[in-house]
C-alpha cells in the first residue's frame, strides 16, 4: 500500500473514524518508540524475603516421584 492510496482511504472516511484512525497510528508509533530505562535503585524492598536455610539441600525422591 503506498502513501496515496492510503491518503485517498482515510479522506473517504468520516471525521469521527479518522480521528480513530490517527489514535490508533499514534498509539503505533508510541509502541515501537524505544523506552527510556529508568535509574535502578538497588534495596528497595531490603528485608522483604528471607531464603530458607536448607535452600541448596537436595530435594528426596518422594519430591520427584510425587509420592
């Protein structure tokens, strides 16, 4: 689809549709726009879990046979 017969599309359109028609373009463009990543802040949630003490202990055979 080329550039006029797009033009020619949408001009056929009611007013309210293209203005549909350009959100939805503009929402387009906005999902592909590259994202600005934001300043991580290391510890926010500091003493928010705590792993268990035998975390790295292997787990039986009855765990893995669902016994």
């Amino acid at each position: 689809m080329d550039r006029k017969s797009l033009d020619m599309l949408i001009d056929q359109l009611p007013a309210e549709l293209r203005e549909e028609v350009f959100d939805y373009a503009s929402y387009l463009l906005e999902r592909k726009a590259p994202r600005p990543q934001g300043v991580r802040q290391a510890n926010l949630h500091r003493g928010a879990m705590r792993m268990s003490d035998d975390f790295d202990v292997p787990l039986s055979e009855q765990f893995w046979l669902g016994e």
